[in-house]
C-alpha cells in the first residue's frame, strides 16, 4: 500500500506533468492538502527530478519531462504511476512509448516483480517490425543502451549477459524483452528500467546520480527513442551487432554459474552465437545457454 508522503508525491508529478509550473497554493488545493505537505513532499522530490521550488513557485524543469517530447512517428504515453509499462503498452498500438514514474508491478525475467523508485527511467517500447529483426533484438536493445550511456555520458557501462547493464558490477539498467506474431509481423515490447536519479534500493545497484550527479532524462531518452527506431536497420549488420556486444559484455572470459531449467551448469564463458546465446566451456565440453530459458547467471 502507498503511504500518504508518496501518495503526494505522486499526486504532485501528476499535476507537474500537465503544467510544469504551479503556485504552490494552487497546486496545493489542486491534491486537496496543506501547502506545509505540499512543500514538504516537493522538497523530497527535488532529490529525484529537476524541480525547484522557492517562496511561491514549484517548476519541473521540461529537460526532465518525458511527456515534453514529442517524437516523430511514435505515441508517447506518460503517467505517474502504473502497474507495468509493459501491460499497459498491450492496449496501444505498435509505435508507442509508455513512461511510468512509479510502477507497483514491474515485471523482470521470468516472472520477477519489482517496484521502482521515484526519478528512474521505467519504459516500454512497442515496435513492429519482421522476424530478422526481433531474432535480434536481445542484441539490439543492450548495445544501444551501452553505447548511449558510454558515448554521451562517459560511464563505463558493461553488459551483464544476457541484457543487463553494470557500472563496475553494479546494476544501472535492466532490459525485458517480450515478442508476440501478428500477421506476417512481429511485435517487440521492450521494457527498460534504468537508474537515473533514483535511489536504488539494493546495495549492488548504482545510478546515473551516483555516477554523474543530477541528470535531465529527456537526453538519454530522446536517444533511446532515436536508435529503437533504426533497430530494423541495426539488424542488416548482424556480425557488427555481435562485434560490438562482445566488446561490451563484462561475463566474457569469466567464470559462470547459471541456474537453468535443466540444473546447475557452470563454466567459462568463452562466446556469444550470433541471436546472443552465450557459449560456455564446461567440464563436459560446450554448453549453449538460451537467454529465454536461462533463470540466473552469476560469477
């Protein structure tokens, strides 16, 4: 259950996201409460998101404003809190972007749910596209992400395989990819949680504010959107794709233990096959892991 500071909270962001600046007497009898909450949830939030907030005013500033963006060719769904990005992007059509705050329900891999904190960026993508393309997507989506965080602000971001992204072991992003036929199509989720200026509540995650301090998010997801929608184009490349994945994946060359459906398999992580299976070196010769049935990897 949501407690009364958070609920304010996200009453707030919800105000915020129509109007970037409010009074904060009127945005105070906008969620029904005394301005002292109000000021005082604000000021917690001024920890996650770009606001300021002085003697009168409460402003959000548009750089941090997902629903500022307004992308050519894509539906931008924005709201303050939802059960999962990735079910709510099930009722829109291909070609949308669903942005959610606060999420009470986030899936991960294999059923795994979670709850996110407030300033983080939690996404799903829906895109069409052919068969080619989706094969490669858990490819894709990790090197894009890599390269976006390496390139524009110089973090020394890893993959975790199969697609999870590490800052010196830390975990700054998570990626979940779902597929579904439709016609002679194929129709991609991908789901995107990535540490931005929230606190991670684990001790093996990291943020982009740990790292680099306060960060407009709209940057970084201007160019998430710019690349998904090259992904078709990425895919006529597919040994680059792989090249560069390889030079990115941190689980290459070390020691793995992964929890499958058939057991406890471990080894050398040597190679990724060209759909991103890694390829381990066991006692009892190679072993190909299948990122679709892999529970847990760890070394």
């Amino acid at each position: 259950m949501i407690d009364l500071k958070t609920a304010v909270k996200i009453l707030a962001l919800y105000k915020l996201i129509k109007n970037n600046d409010w009074l904060i007497r009127d945005l105070a009898w906008e969620i029904g409460v005394r301005e002292k909450i109000l000021v005082e949830a604000v000021e917690e939030l001024s920890k996650n998101y770009l606001i300021t907030i002085d003697e009168s005013h409460i402003i959000w500033n548009p750089a941090d404003i997902p629903s500022m963006l307004n992308p050519w060719g894509w539906e931008l769904v924005h709201e303050p809190i939802l059960g999962s990005t990735q079910e709510a992007a099930r009722g829109l059509g291909p070609w949308s972007i669903v942005v959610a705050e606060y999420m009470l329900m986030g899936r991960g891999r294999h059923g795994k749910t979670w709850k996110t904190g407030l300033g983080g960026l939690w996404i799903t993508f829906k895109i069409s596209t052919n068969s080619e393309t989706a094969a490669l997507m858990p490819i894709i989506v990790p090197v894009i992400l890599t390269r976006i965080l390496r390139t524009s602000l110089d973090i020394n971001a890893r993959i975790k395989w199969p697609n999870d992204i590490v800052v010196n072991g830390r975990k700054l992003a998570g990626i979940l990819i779902e597929a579904e036929a439709f016609r002679n199509k194929m129709i991609i989720y991908i789901g995107i949680g990535l540490n931005v200026n929230n606190e991670p509540p684990i001790e093996k995650a990291v943020s982009i504010k740990q790292i680099r301090g306060m960060t407009p998010r709209n940057k970084i997801l201007s160019m998430m959107i710019g690349w998904i929608s090259r992904a078709k184009k990425l895919a006529e490349e597919p040994e680059k794709l792989r090249e560069q994945y390889l030079e990115y994946l941190d689980t290459l060359n070390k020691v793995v233990t992964a929890k499958t459906r058939e057991g406890i398999v471990q080894g050398l992580a040597v190679d990724v096959n060209d759909l991103g299976y890694l390829v381990l070196e066991t006692e009892n010769g190679r072993k190909i892991l299948d990122p679709t049935i892999t529970y847990e990897v760890r070394y």
